[in-house]
C-alpha cells in the first residue's frame, strides 16, 4: 500500500487555505511513492470555517473529481503530521488509498445496514457524531454491533458554531431521499472500512489515578452513594485529603477532581489497569458535576451501575505525554519487521531517517482524535502533542480533529487520544 496524499494549511480566507492544501496534494500524487488514485477523502476543518463548510466540500470535490467519497467533520483544533491548528481558521484532508470495496461512507442519509443486510460487512469504522444529539452513547454503542470486530473509533464534533459534519458517497444516496449535500448537522456519521483495510487503533489516556480503586456499593442514577460500604462523598473527602471545616480549600481540589470509572474485569487483560499511577483503555473518566450532602453523594457525568469501579484521577500533562509515547511505540514496535536488511535497518535506525516514512514500517496513513482539552498549551507548547506522535511514530502522513468527546471501542470517553493508523500487509519473498 502507498502513502496517502495529505495537506494542511491556514489562512483567514478559505479558499487560500483550500489551494495550499490542493497543491500539496497534488505535488504528493506525482511521487512514486504516494497513492496517486485515491478515492476516499477525510477532510477536517476548525469552526471558522464552519459556516462555509458546503463552499469548502464543493470547491475541493471539483478540484478532484477523482474523489468520490468525502467524510470529516469540524474541530475548534484539527491535527496533521508535526503541527496542530487550534483556535485559527484551517482545514487538513487526507486522501486514502484503498480499494472502493473496502470501505463504505454513512450518514443518517445513507446509513450503514445491520450486519449482514448487505455484502458489504463492516469491520470497524471512523465515527463522527454531533455533540448535541440525544444519546449519542447508546448510537456509538449500537454502530459498534454493525460492526465485525465491535470496534469503532473517532469523536464528536466540536465548535463553537455548526457541529457540521462531511459524508458524500458517490455510491448514490438512499431512494426516495433526494440529492445529499455532503454537510450534515445531527447524528451519525462516518466510514467503515471492511477487514481487508487493515487498521490498527490505540487509546492514550489523560489522566493520572491519584487514589486507589473503590468499588460502587449504592448509586441511584448519576448520584453515587456508597463506596466500599462507606458514605461516597466521606470516601472522596479521605482521599483528597480535604474537609468541609474548609469548604475553600475543599471546593478548589474538587473542581479539578474526576472520576475514573471501570467496569468489574474490564481492561484486566492487557495487564494496564494494575500498574500503579496509570489507567488502561477501559477506564472511562467522568465530570464531578455536584454533590449530594443529603445522601452523602456525588453526582457524576455518568449513570454508573453497582459493582463498578471507581477512582478519583486529574489531569497531568507528563503521564498524558508518557501514554502517548507508549502507544506510538507499540504500533511502531508491533508494524516494524522482526528482522531486516542492514540497508533497510539503516534507514529507519539513522539520525536523520528515523522518522522518514519507510515502507518498512508499512504504515499508509493516521488519524489522530485528541480530546478538545488536551490541545492548545496543555502539553507545554503549541502543536507539542503532534510532535510528540511525529517523534515516536515517524514521519507519516496524519489527519484528524481535537473533539468534543473522543469515540475508541463501543466507549464515550474523555480527555484521551485516539490514534489509528492504516497499516499494509507484510512482503514476503
């Protein structure tokens, strides 16, 4: 598999950005190296776009009328390769090169079937949602169970205007539903790609634990009540360290308190959820939203249900960077080929072209879906979690959005990062 064509850029004027981000593509699909009949296009834009979001898809898909399918979505921050565009008017695409039968464009236009209503089969997919729609949770869930591996990834929408989203498929639309814009605004959207394009898909947490696990002894509806037996919020006071004889000092550590919730069992295979100081992919961190004198409680972001567990976290910057180094580091270790040429080890062991895009490492493309709060300066300075992902990944064409709420699993989660990259199969003589 080729690299994908990929392009980024700022501008106030959109169609400036538009035309710097089309001559870079352009120039990549002249490289031998680069994909140079794609026809999948991911297009991510920030919200001061947002309101020409139909001009930008319409001008792009007839510069490359090669493209049949467009998805995407808008970002208050979009990522590419090294750099991060966050609170400024920019726009990034990516133009995959996979088969047209390995993949399928949904929206709420043209939905993506129940498992086995169709010959095409969903193996996982690239979600995006509006932030605004009711029970989104329970739709990433259920788009999950369309899905072969039950896998999905991606995240909501975030802006401060229209929480737009892109999905044209040049596959037509559903009969009896007119002609598609491409733009939506609601719902559901995405692509999912079938079993033969190979992804590969990791979360990275936020959150650093700053207490023990304790188990969910009593909750009704998003007020927990007891843990371990003990009264919640008497849990919560112990572990904080702080008391209501100082409701100051108390209410200033709650408001950067959260919760880490788990399942019973969940994340105990991957050995991460029993290092301490560090949250496996199957913790989910809530908001504290208030507290319930009353009952002792906490009213968390959340409907937990007994037998959970739980544990009071906060962000940290330095465990955040650390997780994304590992996770860059495992699907690198895991695509890298056990043994090599001395020319090929060379070349992705040098000074200089060990962030070069080998085909060695057989990876194509990435998407990158940080969480909205984790952009900006949070990791010490601008476009700092990017090159932290250049760094350990290597220099391979990326995409992707800084989100309302980031989408990994059948999950909801907050305050982590997803990346997923799009991996060739391994030459063999």
């Amino acid at each position: 598999m080729k690299l994908f064509p990929y392009g980024h850029a700022t501008h106030p004027q959109w169609r400036m950005a538009a035309g710097l981000v089309l001559a870079q593509l352009r120039a990549q699909m002249a490289l031998p190296g680069y994909a140079d009949a794609p026809t999948l296009a991911l297009l991510y834009i920030t919200d001061h776009y947002a309101g020409q979001a139909q001009d930008i898809l319409d001008f792009l898909g007839a510069e490359l009328p090669e493209i049949t399918d467009w998805a995407g979505t808008v970002g208050v921050g979009i990522a590419s390769n090294n750099v991060e565009y966050f609170d400024e008017p920019a726009l990034a695409v990516m133009l995959c090169g996979l088969p047209s039968d390995q993949y399928r464009v949904f929206s709420g236009v043209s939905p993506l079937p129940p498992p086995g209503a169709s010959h095409f089969k969903a193996h996982t997919a690239l979600v995006h949602a509006d932030p605004g729609t009711p029970d989104v949770a329970e739709l990433i869930d259920e788009m999950a169970q369309r899905t072969g591996s039950g896998y999905v990834f991606g995240g909501l929408a975030s802006s401060r205007g229209n929480a737009i989203q892109f999905a044209l498929s040049g596959s037509g639309n559903v009969k009896g539903q007119g002609a598609a814009s491409g733009v939506f605004r609601g719902g559901l959207s995405g692509v999912a790609f079938a079993q033969g394009a190979a992804l590969m898909s990791r979360v990275t947490q936020g959150c650093q634990p700053i207490t023990g696990e304790h188990e969910i002894t009593a909750c009704d509806a998003n007020v927990v009540t007891e843990l371990d037996g003990r009264n919640a919020l008497d849990v919560m006071l112990a572990d904080l360290g702080v008391s209501l004889d100082k409701p100051r000092d108390a209410l200033e550590k709650m408001r950067t308190t959260l919760v880490g919730l788990r399942s019973p069992g969940a994340g105990l295979q991957d050995g991460r959820i029993q290092r301490p100081g560090q949250f496996g992919a199957d913790v989910l961190v809530r908001h504290i939203i208030g507290l319930d004198p009353a009952r002792s409680g906490i009213a968390i972001a959340d409907a937990p249900s007994v037998g959970m567990k739980l544990a009071f976290c906060e962000r940290n910057a330095a465990a955040a960077r650390a997780d994304l180094v590992r996770i860059c580091a495992e699907i690198r270790e895991e695509l890298e080929p056990e043994e090599v040429t001395l020319e090929v080890a060379s070349a992705l062991r040098g000074t200089q072209a060990d962030s070069a895009p080998h085909p060695a490492r057989r990876i194509a493309g990435a998407i990158y879906i940080s969480c909205a709060g984790r952009g900006g300066p949070h990791f010490g300075a601008p476009s700092a979690e990017l090159q932290i992902v250049r760094r350990a990944l290597g220099d391979v064409p990326l995409v992707g959005f800084f989100a309302g709420g980031e989408i990994a699993r059948h999950h909801l989660y907050g305050y982590t990062g997803v990346l997923t990259v799009f991996t060739a199969p391994v030459d063999r003589p």
